[in-house]
C-alpha cells in the first residue's frame, strides 16, 4: 500500500513517514502543494494524508483539484482546525476522513484500514479468500487457521493481490506500491518476493497470468 | 454621606428652614415696631383721657384688676403721690416728661408722662408685653411653614429619587456587561449632568474590549500554535514505542529530541512574547551599551553559525554608544535578528552586526546575505506565527513579532530592506532621546 503523506511540518512529515513504514506501508512525503500535485500526478496512490495549513497552495485546494479530476483516492485530511466549520468544509469538500492534530499514531493506522478497506467494497476488517485469511491491523496471515510468518514485502504483495482476488497486477503495479521514491528495486526484487510467497503459502495461491502479472485465484 | 439624595434632602430643607427662620425674626422685628407705636399711642391717650380727671381722694379706683398690664400714677404739685393704680409695682418715682424707658428689677417698662395743672400724670407698660406680642404675630407667620416642611421634604425626596434614576438605569447596564458582552452604553437617555461619565465609561469599555480581544487572540493563536509541535512529539514517541530494533529505536529518539527542543523553544518564544507586550511590568529603564550587546550576540550564536557554516562577525562601528532602554530585552530583540539572519542564510553565507547612530538617533543592524524577504511581505513577517511561503517551518514563528514588541516598548522602528551585497538589512533605529 503505498500512501502521499502532504505536511509541511519536517517533524510531524519524517514521524508520520517513520510510523507508517512501520505498519507496512510505502510513504512518501511532501511538504507543499506543488510537490504534492507532481506526485499525485506520477502516481496511484492508495490514500492521502492531507494537512490543510500548507504553504502556497492550501490543502483544501489541493483536494478540490483532485476531486474535479475524478481522483476517487481516499484522503485523511489531518489539521489542526479543529472548529466543525473547518471539518465540515473538509469533509464537504472530498475528503474521506479528517483527523485533528495531535492524534495518535494507532487512530490513524485504524482510520486508514478503515478507508482502505472501504476502498475495497469491504466491511470486514479480516480480508478472507476461502481458507487464507489476511489481517492488515495485526499483519496476519493464516491458511487454514495456521499462521504463516511473512517479511513485510512479502506481505505487502499478498495484500495487494488479496485486495481485488481473481485480478492480476503487473510487477510495475506491486513495484510502485511497495517501494517509495528513494528506495533502491532489484530489477528481479517482486519476483524474489513471489517464490517467497508460493514456497510458504503452496505455489496454487500466487498464480502468473502470462504478460500480464500476478493474481490470487479468488475462491468460491 | 455620599448618597445625593439625602444631601439634597438635607441641604435643600436646611436652606429652607434657614430662610424661614430669618423671615420669622424679620416678622418679630416688624411687630415689634408695630406694637411699639401702637402701644406708645395707647400709652399717650390714656394719660390725656386722665389728664382732665380730679384724683384727690380717690386714689384705687383701677387698682386689683391683675389682667390690667398699664400702671397710671399721678402726682401732686408737691410730688406727692396722689394716684398709684399699682401700688405694689416696681414704677420707678421719678418721672420723665413725654415717653421714656425705664429698667426696673421686673423688667423694662415704657412710660409716658405728661404735666397738666402741677400734676404729673405717668402712664407705663411693661415691655415684655409688646416682646410676646410680636413673637405670637412671628410665629403666626411661621406656622404653615413648619408644618409644610414635612410636605417639602417628602416632594424634594420623591422628586430627586426620580431624576436620580437615570443613574440606577446607568448601574445597571454598567452591571450587564460581562467580558463577553463589552458593548458601548447607549448615551440617549442619559442626562446631560451624567454624559460625560458614560462617554468615559464607554470609552474605557472599547479599550477594554480591545486588550481582552487581543489577549483572547494570542492565546489561541499560541493555542494552536502549539498543537504542531506537540503532534510532532506523540507521533515521534510512538515511532519510539513500535520501533522493533535499537538502530531504528535510537533514530527515533534523537528525532524526539529534537522534536523536545523545538516545543521548548516555543514555549520560551511565547513566553517573551507575553512579557514584551504592551502592558507588561518593566524594570527602570538603563544605559544599556549596544556595541557590548552586538559583541555579546555575536558570541552567542557563534557555534550555531559555525555548525552551520556561516561567517558571523561584528562589523566596524562607534566603540562607545548607549540607549537607554532595557538591556534584557534589547538582547532578546537582537538575538532574534541574529539567530534569523543564521537560521535563514544558506551555508557558506555571512552575518553582519553593528550599530551605530545617524541624524534620526542609534540604530542596531543585522545583515545577510541570503535570499531576503520579498517586499511584498516584509510587512507581515512581523505578524505572530507568520509563515513564509517555501520556508520550512522549523522556527517558532514568534521571532519577528517579538522584536516588533521589544522595538515598540523602546519607542524603536524595525525597518527590513535589501542589505547592500544582496540579502536582508535588519535595522532597528531607536528614536533620539528629546
């Protein structure tokens, strides 16, 4: 999963960047609104946090522009505004959720899942497909009630693919959501973290659709 | 006694009761007059109607009547007495011709004589008969007085209760206002006597509004102000806490550190800031040496320059310059300049202080040359928690508007402009004492 983090305080920007690797996900960071417009532009991101107070181009208008495009991405405005005129005005405006400065780090890791989980068409924050089960709070991955240890790529590409079962993403899809802009990819690194997958989950589960990419068969 | 009602009262019916009293004794003057000359002709026709009498042997004749108040004594031509209608008076014997008065141990007595065929007749009458009569016509006069002054003191009392209210009314709006709800008191309505403390009052009521406005203002502003940093230390400790090796644990750490800094330092800002508002308790002002201060400032974040790879100094300037003002503040003010002409400059770059004084007074100046401050916005980078567009935002924010405060509280301008060799002049120019 990889998330835009647009705040232009370098401390609250680098913890957040820190805290969310820590869960598992590909953060980059930008601290004003043009950045943010080129990186929204070079990349399909799975969320946005979205802080309001930026320099230059304010947050709200950076959201607005996304929402005028069609830009169906979930964002998490994160401010500190914290009257309910601001939060209606956000939320009003196309953000998906808003979250008033200072929170904890656990709340937005959770409100995350949540948006991403809707983002799938789900309700269960247990993402299930016959027998293997995926948890994105705790990071657990069970195949018939039996826990499989997994790194955190490897568990990175299992959850992508169990998003959308039956739907097949190329290597450059599951590259770009699991490497930030700053991180070094080995020109085979998705295919390593396949065999890794198939060794331990039995090689049926990650199925190669010729040309196109990787996909979990989706089970009755 | 401070209520002006009962002093109205007091007074008025005092004043009142003074008059009457002067009126009452001018009333007893006149009746005494009066009965002076009514009783004086009284006096003289009844010594004319004796006049032509034969008394001889028959002396009494008026005597025992004790409701009789006049005494008539006749003489022979031997000044022997022949009539006395008084015996037991106190007449005196010898009789002046024509009207006199005499004291006697009974009091003063009024005597008329006259001659009449080597007879002497005398007629007297007590004074203190007259006296009584004309205190009994003051006191007629005064009567109704007395007994309406009750009347007068409940009216006066009625009548001022009732011009007085506009005044309750007064209280009571002053009453209504709250620190909330300071709005100006409506003048109409108001008695002319009473205009001037409502202007006043309304006047403090504006002022007032605009210092709690201010305050209010400040607070929230530091309020918020301080949610970043602190949103910055929960996110750092809880990468602390989820971290799960030593390198990324020790990472963290430093980054929480810095992160401990930066919310003292604006809390310390705020705190400056507080104390160099207007209305803030001061020392006495002193001399205060400002080439010593430049040196002192430039001593001071020498190592922060150093690290930063700056050339900080102290350039050439009076070796002997004084203002009076307050040396902790005005090394606040410059240690502000400094530290945002190091913070701001990029490595490499340099830093000038000096001072020195001109035609408009003593001035103290910080140069850069790093990339200045936009004309368009040297205005409101004076203002609290400003934030330059493209500037990261690792200050408090504070550091301009605290020396426009310090600046003020001297009587000081702050003026920015272009600096000679590029970059930003910071100049603070105090005004010439006189």
């Amino acid at each position: 999963m990889r998330l835009l983090v647009v705040e232009d305080d370098a401390m609250i920007g680098n913890s957040l960047r820190n805290g969310l690797r820590q869960d598992g996900y590909t953060v980059d960071w930008v601290s004003d609104g043009t950045a943010a417009e080129l990186a929204t532009a070079a990349t399909a991101y799975d969320a946005i946090l979205l802080d309001l107070g930026l320099p230059g181009r304010s947050g709200l208008e950076l959201l607005a522009r996304w929402r005028a495009r069609q830009n169906p991405v979930p964002v998490l405005i994160i401010t500190a505004r914290d009257s309910v005129a601001d939060r209606v005005l956000g939320l009003d405006t196309g953000a998906d959720d808003y979250l008033v400065k200072p929170f904890d780090l656990d709340e937005l890791s959770a409100r995350l899942r949540a948006l991403l989980r809707r983002r799938a068409g789900r309700a269960t924050p247990v993402i299930e497909n016959g027998p293997l089960t995926l948890d994105p709070a705790s990071h657990e991955v069970r195949l018939d009630g039996n826990e499989i240890s997994l790194s955190a790529r490897e568990f990175g590409i299992l959850h992508a693919l169990m998003e959308a079962p039956g739907v097949p993403l190329s290597r450059s899809q599951l590259e770009e959501r699991l490497y930030g802009w700053q991180e070094e990819i080995g020109s085979n690194a998705v295919e390593v973290h396949i065999h890794a997958l198939r060794r331990k989950l039995g090689s049926d589960w990650i199925r190669n659709v010729r040309g196109v990419g990787y996909m979990v068969p989706r089970q009755p | 006694m401070t209520s002006i009602r009962k002093k109205l009262l007091l007074t008025l019916i005092g004043a009142m009761s003074l008059v009457l009293l002067i009126g009452a004794w001018a009333t007893y003057g006149a009746a005494r007059e009066e009965a002076n000359s009514i009783f004086d002709y009284h006096l003289e026709q009844i010594a004319l109607a004796v006049r032509d009498q034969d008394f001889n042997g028959r002396t009494g004749a008026l005597a025992g009547d004790e409701r009789l108040e006049f005494v008539l004594r006749i003489w022979d031509r031997n000044g022997l007495s022949i009539y006395y209608s008084r015996p037991h008076g106190e007449l005196p014997d010898v009789a002046r011709l024509g009207f006199s008065t005499e004291r006697t141990a009974s009091g003063a007595w009024r005597i008329y004589a006259v001659q009449h065929r080597g007879q002497t007749i005398a007629v007297a009458q007590p004074m203190s008969v007259r006296a009584r009569i004309a205190a009994a016509a003051a006191l007629h006069t005064l009567t109704p007085f007395v007994v309406l002054l009750p009347l007068a003191a409940l009216l006066i009392w009625i009548v001022v209760g009732r011009e007085l209210r506009p005044l309750t009314g007064l209280a009571t709006s002053v009453a209504r206002r709250t620190p909330d709800a300071l709005d100006p008191i409506a003048e109409s309505g108001v008695p002319d006597e009473a205009l001037p403390l409502v202007r006043a009052l309304n006047d403090l009521l504006i002022r007032l509004h605009t210092a709690l406005k201010t305050q209010r203002d400040f607070i929230a502003d530091a309020a918020h102000e301080l949610r970043t940093p602190l949103t910055a230390l929960q996110l750092q400790a809880q990468v602390i806490e989820r971290a799960n090796d030593a390198d990324s644990r020790r990472a963290a750490i430093g980054d929480l550190r810095a992160g401990l800094e930066r919310a003292t330092h604006l809390v310390a800002q705020l705190l400056t800031l507080a104390r160099a508002e207007p209305g803030a308790a001061l020392p006495a002002p002193d001399a205060v040496d400002l080439p010593r201060l430049c040196r002192q400032s430039v001593i001071d974040h020498a190592a922060l320059a150093d690290a930063r790879h700056i050339d900080l100094g102290l350039a050439d300037g009076p070796a002997d310059l004084a203002v009076t003002g307050h040396a902790d503040a005005l090394r606040t003010l410059l240690d502000n300049l400094v530290a945002n002409a190091v913070r701001y400059t990029p490595s490499g770059g340099h830093v000038d202080v000096r001072c020195g004084s001109g035609n408009t007074g003593a001035w103290l100046e910080v140069t850069d040359n790093g990339p200045g401050i936009l004309p368009a916005e040297r205005e409101r980078v004076f203002d609290r928690f400003y934030r330059r567009a493209g500037q990261s935002a690792s200050g408090s924010g504070l550091g301009l508007a605290i020396v426009q405060a310090i600046a003020r509280q001297h009587d000081a301008h702050v003026t920015l402009d272009d600096a000679p060799g590029g970059g930003l002049r910071a100049r603070v120019v105090f005004r010439k004492p006189g």
